[in-house]
C-alpha cells in the first residue's frame, strides 16, 4: 500500500460521508489517500510520512460560502460602517464623526447603512448634507442595491435628475423634479460612483488578500464570487496569486445585468474555465430583481409604498433568453430572486429549460408563496439562502422595512430554510458579503436559532425555519458543491483535502458558543493556510 505524505491527526473527524467518522486523514499530493482510525494510520505510515496532530480538535471538510462579493464588495464597503446605526440621529452623528477625520477636499464615504433607519419616509441624501455640510458625501446602503448621496456628490457627477437607464435603476428625484439623494440600483448608482476617487489595482489586491485571509482566519476554504462587476477583478486575482496563494479558493460566476448587451453575455459565455491555481471562472449569475428594502423586488402585489412591482429587466423575456443561451451552452447559472412575483418567473423559466444535465440555482428566496414553492420542487433548481439576512435584517415584532413593506401575510413566507430543506432540494448557504458578515461560524449557528445567536435576547423570526446543525454544515460543505453540479465538500478517498479544523465539534457545540469556537486552522489540497500573516493584524 502507498504510504501517504502527511497524516493529520484528530479526535473527531465529520467525513459528511453518511455517518462515517474517522481520526486519522492520509495525503498525498493533496489528495485524500487514506482514511481510519489513529491505529490504522500507523501501519500506512512511512519514515518520510509528516504527522500534523491536533489533537481533541474535530475536522469537517472546508466550509464554502456560495455567496460572496471580495472585490466588489471593497467598492461598496468604502469609509465608515454605518450597519449599526440604530436610529437617524445615530447615522448622523457616526457619518458627521467620520467626516472630520477626512481631508476637507475629500469625498467622505460610509456603507452598511440599513434603511429602516428613515422609519417610513423615502431614504434622501439630505442626511448626509446635514452631517457634513457643503461636502462631497456617498454612502452604499446596506443592500448594496442602493445609495445616498449629497448635493456636492451629486453636482460633482454632473447628476440632474434627467437621467434615465436601461434597466429599473433610477435617480430618485422631488415632485419638482430635482434629485433627491436617493439612488436606486446599480446602473445609477456607477454613474455617480464615476465621480469618487478610483481604488488602485494594487490597493485592491492588498484588500483582497487581507479579506481572503480574515475568510480563512474564520474556518473558510472557499467561496463562491458572483460577479465581475469590478472591470479588474481577473487581473486583481492574477496579480494575488503572483504574490502568493490564495487563502481560499473561489468559483467565480460573473453576473449579466438587465441592461447588458447581447455581447457581455457572449463575453461571458468565452470567460468560462478560465482559471488560476486556486480560482476558477464557472457559471455565470443572473438578477431578475433588486430588493424588498429598496422598493425594488419584483412582487405580485405592490408594498405597503406601492412599490416593487416589476422586474430589473424592462422585458423580462430578455432574462429568459439570457438564461436559456447560457444553459444551451452548458453553463450553470444562478439567478438573484428575491420577490414572489420574480421567484415565480424564475421558476418557471428553469423548469422550461431543456434537461441536459445542468444545473440553475436560485439565490435569495426571500419571500415565496405556497404554489410557487410547489412548482420549485419540481423545477430542477437548487437554492441558495443566507440565514442572516433574515436573523440580521428581519423583526420578529415586523418593525423593520422589509416586514413593513410586505405586510403581516407576505412576510409570514420570509426565508423558508426549513420547508426547502424538508423538500429535499439542494439548500447552499452563504453570506452574500459585504451585506452580511462572513464568519461561518455565525451563519451556522444563526441557522439553527433563527435569531441573531452572537445578541443575548436577540428575538427569532418564525423559528419553524430552524435547521439543525448538520443540516447547516452540509448547506457550507456538500450541498455548496451539488448545487452546481460539482462534487465535494466530503471527506472520502480521492478528494481534495480542503478541511476546516475547530478546536470543538460544531456538530454538538450550542449555536451560542459556536459562534466563538476557535478555528485553529485550514488545509486547501493537503497545505496548511496560514491565517497568522502578519497582515491580517496590519
Ligand atoms: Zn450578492
């Protein structure tokens, strides 16, 4: 028998292969080689064989996040965090306390900024001219599907209120017609950002490498990287992996927005399998919608704003077109669905796809009426859900903007892990960042409370849609992988060793201290990360 190149060690090993359990790995050029017990591994054992033993640790294959913005989400989370600002006042107060510490020439920056925040008024930019008068200010919200930004911001982008997009994006303007700061989805939202300061290439790929880190740090092996909506953002990662490994590995699925034409999607179609040592370009993800916040989901009924009644693209058809070349092509494709209405079309669009094998996820479902659930059974799709941006976003007490929005009835359909789980569909789960955090370990444990776990007292919206522990750990681990058709996160004979390593079970800890388990490190194909880089601390 072949004698492995390293074994590592460990009291307690999830293969996620039924209920198997082991407590030694072997491997040899990254490849899972040998699995068994601690007196098994020394008769495959050699002289040269390296040992790693860590222990009364527990090891489960590498956990993924199936949703993730890294470069991106560096543009969106420029400047002061305002995700925790409780009230308007608060907001004001941190951006004004923020501004001051900027150069007087510069524009002051924020993000995370949730819209409740405004209580029932229209989100405007006049909060951010009222905390720093006469400058220059732009602030993401926390959606990232929208944006304030103040008078000087909006003259500086030469913004007039006249502008029109080719998809549902829009400069929200005053009965008078004037821009009101107000700025709805992402073709309106460039136009403006045009007028900041542009991040340089080198800048982000120092705050890719840093974030990758933190992601590693925090138990993570992979993610799933839905955009490209950084024109760099290949060459940001070549030039990472010029300088080193990549902490994590990534899928990237570029997305093809309402308004692209047809030639972004052909570009996109050529951009497939092109890859680095630990990134790869697969799949291609599509958006039907905005969001429930931002008045811009696609429902059946408007909401209480008499809003959110259409879809991002002008002629839905065109989604259906762009979904259909890309799975002709055999292409995986998933497809931001957040409203019921948008869920439904989307639904339908896949279960009329011809079967040839390949896979179409759909991410979000936030809010999915019964009929509709019953035809995403038998669609074909699987899903993508984040726990937290209902156990973050949504009130048990429905005082937030999304509940508000929707109403009682409609938001009592918010977020049903629990009946996709239960219908047996492939159920990923992820973080969507820099929307929500991207510590694993609080998604998890969120998973299973259906509360904010890491808040004592934090209340939980319809705890029904619990999963337990297992069931959460597959939707970061096998079922990341299924859900496009790939196969992993197992830890069986001829895989690669990606492993996450805590220093308890995560199967049996309670949520609330699963939240602060130790990760006390992670191997992407049989190599140690390390996570202690010295800029991780800088
Ligand atoms: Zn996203």
């Amino acid at each position: 028998m072949q004698t492995p190149e390293t074994v590592i060690f460990a009291d307690t090993i999830h293969s996620l292969d039924g209920e198997k359990q082991y407590t030694a790995i072997g491997i040899t050029a990254g490849v899972v080689t040998h699995l068994g017990s601690r007196s098994e591994a020394a008769e495959w054992s050699g002289p040269d064989t390296k040992v790693i033993d860590h222990g009364t640790a527990t090891i489960t294959p590498g956990l993924v996040d199936a949703h993730i913005h890294p470069i991106f989400g560096q543009s969106v989370a420029r400047g002061v965090f305002l995700g925790d600002a409780k009230d308007l006042d608060d907001a004001r107060r941190i951006f004004a306390r923020h501004a001051e510490s900027q150069p007087a020439d510069a524009p002051v920056l924020g993000y995370g900024l949730n819209v409740a925040v405004f209580g029932e008024a229209e989100p405007h930019g006049g909060l951010l001219d009222e905390a720093a008068p006469g400058r220059a200010s732009y602030v993401t919200c926390f959606d990232a599907h929208s944006a304030l930004a103040s008078q000087p911001m909006l003259a500086a982008a030469g913004i007039t209120g006249a502008e029109t997009f080719d998809d549902a994006s829009s400069i929200v303007v005053d009965s008078e017609g004037r821009p009101t700061g107000f700025i709805r989805e992402f073709s309106a939202m460039a136009l403006v950002e045009e007028a900041l300061p542009p991040l340089t290439i080198e800048g982000k790929v120092d705050g890719l490498e840093r974030l990758l880190r933190g992601m590693a740090a925090s138990g993570l092996t992979g993610g799933e990287m839905l955009d490209l909506a950084d024109p760099d953002s290949l060459e940001i990662l070549r030039r990472l992996e010029e300088r080193t490994e990549l902490p994590i590995k990534l899928r990237v699925a570029p997305w093809i927005m309402a308004s692209d034409a047809p030639e972004q999607l052909r570009h996109l179609i050529e951009l497939q399998g092109q890859h680095g040592r630990r990134w790869q370009v697969r799949g291609v993800k599509l958006m039907i919608d905005g969001t429930v916040d931002n008045g811009t989901a696609w429902l059946y009924e408007p909401d209480s704003e008499g809003e959110s009644t259409e879809s991002l693209y002008l002629e839905p058809q065109r989604y259906v077109d762009n979904l259909r070349t890309l799975a002709e092509a055999g292409i995986t494709t998933t497809t931001h669905a957040i409203g019921d209405q948008g869920i439904g079309f989307v639904i339908k669009a896949i279960s009329e796809l011809p079967g040839n094998g390949v896979l179409h996820r759909i991410e979000h479902l936030e809010e999915m009426n019964d009929e509709d659930f019953t035809a995403l059974k038998s669609s074909g799709a699987t899903v993508s859900m984040q726990p937290t941006h209902c156990t973050h976003f949504v009130r048990a007490d429905g005082s937030d903007a999304w509940s508000r929005r929707l109403g009682g009835h409609r938001a009592s359909f918010a977020f049903r892990l629990r009946d996709v789980q239960d219908a047996g569909m492939v159920l990923a789960l992820g973080s969507d960042w820099p929307i929500a955090p991207y510590d694993p370990r609080l998604i998890l444990a969120d998973a299973q409370t259906r509360r904010r776990t890491e808040v004592p007292g934090s209340d939980s919206a319809q705890p029904r849609h619990k999963l337990s522990a297992r069931e959460a750990l597959e939707g970061y681990t096998v079922n990341v992988h299924a859900s496009t058709g790939a196969v992993g996160g197992r830890i069986v004979l001829g895989a690669p060793a990606d492993l996450t390593v805590f220093a308890e079970d995560p199967l049996s800890l309670a949520p609330e201290q699963l939240c602060t388990v130790d990760v006390l490190g992670t191997y992407l194909d049989g190599q140690p990360v390390n996570a202690g880089d010295p800029l991780l601390t800088a």
